[in-house]
C-alpha cells in the first residue's frame, strides 16, 4: 500500500471519486477487439449550459416515469418460464444492442442554484449516477471530528419523503447498487442502475443531501455499527500518513468516526455540517451512460421539489505540511512502511508524472 500526499487533495480520495466512471470504463473498454481508454486528463474546460429551474405539474411529470409496482407482493411461481432455456440463450427483456466503438462524449450543465450536472457517454448498457458534495473530513472541526463518516453510515435512510425500508425496498426492486464514502474532500453518493431507473434513483439521490431526516432510532443504530467496525490495514495506513503530514489541519484531520467521537453522532450535528457544506454550488451531479438532458432535468426536478440548502460562503484552508513520523504496534507477522512526499496538488502542475512514479 502506498500513497503520496497533495495540496488540495490526495490521490486516494480522488480515486475514489473516479472510481465510478473508472468502472463503467473497465466495462465498456472492450469493443470489437480494440481498447478504448477514457481520462480525466483528456477532458477540456467544460462549458455549462444553463437549466432552469422549474415547477412543473406533477400530473405531467408522471406521466413520464415508467411503471413501478412499489407495493408489488409476489405470489407462487406456478410456471418456469425458463425451464428449457440453455446458457446460449438469453433471457433478457430488452437484450443489449451492440454499439460500435466511439470517443466518449462528455456533456456539461449548471443549473440556476449552481448546481453542476456533467456526463460521459461510453457506449455502455449500464447507467452509473453520482452526487458528490464537497463535504469531506477536511471541513470538519474538533467539535465534529468523524462526522463525514457518520453521514455516509447514514445514507440512504429515511428522508422527508421516503422511509428507511422503503428507500431499501425500493433500491432492492430496482436492482441498484448504492453507496456512499466519505473522503478527506467529499462526500459520494452512488449508484449503479439501469438508464430507464433515472426518475426513481435520482430524486432518492438527492434527497439523502437535503432533507435526511435523521431519526434517533436509527442513528443509534449505526452508531453501534460504527462501534463495532474493524479498519482494514491500507485505511489504518492512509490515516496515520495524513495525520502525520498535515498535523491537526484540513487533510490531516481524523476521517473515521470512533468511539471517542460517537458522542457526537447526533441528528443535529450531522445536519449542521451538511447545512454549512453541501449547498447546491458545492455539488455535483456524474452520470455514466446516462442520456445528459434526462440527468439534467430529473436533477432539476428534485431540486424543485426541495427547499435547497442556502449557500454559505466558507473559508477554504490549504492544507499545511508538517511532514513527520507515525507509528504504530500491530497484532501481525509483517510491517508496513509507507514514504510520502508533498506534491504540487491535483490542480498543479506535473500531475501525470505523479501518477505514473506512484503507479
């Protein structure tokens, strides 16, 4: 395990944040016997076409999400539909359509709250969305410390519209494969789903920033969950390196919640943190093998349908290198030595070069 240290944000985090276009990638990469890679690095300054937001009548918004039998309750299978059917043969409703090889296209909107929408188009069968909220542990103080990692324990339960099992229910239904991580520099909500399921994940999405709910039985439920977890060895790693080399400042502050900072897992606390951090201009909406004007209209359209947190402007901190030593005893037959080294950030120059010499 190793890591190298920036200015604005680690190369872990921000791996973490591709993670979901880097899949979609790996999917898609194959086509007709040629390799197709897609970069970060090869994407121009974006252009933003303006979205408006509008509130529009909901009869006609629903005339336009596909049927879902929310309270479906399955009965006995008395037929096998797929009793003879070999493994040659598919069993797809809709069986994929074979698309040839193309340069991925990249779409960018900003809705009028600020909020950013960005695409890419690879081609793909499978639909990959996420939110991302500038929230990270950076943004954390000692009243708060872990509370990003409190949050992500927290998603995906109940909000101003959904209940817990019904969100659970619903994800369940649709087949999605929903997550959320907190880094030092974000928060990510994410789902892998079908591009159909837009008007059913998103509004799910977007409800998980601006109206979680909170509820006491439920957080006191993933705070024993949160007791109860064990770190991996590269987590352990990362946290001491970032402790060490920017000493009780923004990047270095403690990412994990433990259970010395479980006191503080709190409805309030939670909701004041994602008060001061998760403003529309501080989000952005990824979508992957989604079409961008669907992604972007049922965006707006969830935003419509919140009040959205009102923006606070706040002090961003570059993060202050220290540099030192950490160290620690472990329970195991081998020992881990990382080396890292300041580097000039990822909006800095010689970025390539960093990734390659850490690769």
């Amino acid at each position: 395990f190793g890591s190298s240290l920036c200015e604005a944000c680690e190369p872990a985090d921000f791996q973490r944040i591709s993670a979901m276009l880097s899949r979609a990638i790996r999917t898609t990469a194959w086509r007709g016997g040629q390799r197709r890679c897609a970069s970060a690095l090869t994407v121009k300054a974006p252009t933003y076409a303006p979205v408006k937001i509008q509130h529009e009548d909901i009869t006609e918004v629903m005339e336009e999400v596909p049927d879902f039998q929310f309270y479906h309750i399955g009965g006995e299978l008395k037929t096998n539909p797929y009793k003879n059917v070999t493994l040659d043969q598919t069993v797809m409703l809709r069986p994929p359509v074979e698309v040839a090889p193309s340069a991925p296209k990249y779409e960018f909107s900003k809705l009028e709250n600020g909020l950013r929408v960005a695409t890419a188009n690879l081609g793909g069968a499978d639909a990959h969305i996420g939110l991302f909220a500038s929230a990270g542990s950076r943004f954390s103080n000692a009243a708060n410390l872990g509370v990003a990692d409190m949050i992500a324990q927290m998603s995906y339960h109940s909000t101003a519209h959904l209940s817990h099992l019904r969100t659970i229910k619903t994800l369940e239904h649709l087949g999605v494969d929903a997550d959320c991580t907190a880094g030092r520099e974000y928060l990510a909500y994410k789902v892998g789903t079908l591009p159909e399921h837009l008007p059913f994940v998103v509004p799910i999405l977007v409800g998980n920033v601006l109206f979680p709910r909170f509820l006491r039985w439920e957080v006191k439920h993933e705070m024993e969950d949160a007791l109860e977890r064990t770190w991996s060895e590269p987590e352990i790693v990362e946290g001491m390196l970032h402790a060490a080399a920017f000493t009780n400042n923004t990047l270095g502050l403690k990412l994990q919640a433990n259970a010395a900072s479980c006191k503080h897992f709190l409805g309030e606390t939670m909701r004041d943190f994602m008060m001061q951090n998760c403003s529309p201009k501080n989000c952005v909406v990824v979508g992957v093998n989604v079409d961008h004007q669907e992604l972007a209209k049922w965006t707006m359209r969830s935003y419509a349908e919140y009040n959205a947190i009102p923006h606070t402007e706040r002090k961003v901190e570059a993060p202050k290198y220290y540099g030192g030593d950490s160290r620690t005893e472990a329970p195991t037959g081998s020992a881990t030595v990382v080396l890292a080294v300041p580097t000039a950030g990822w909006n800095g120059g010689g970025n390539f070069a960093v990734a390659v010499g850490g690769g």
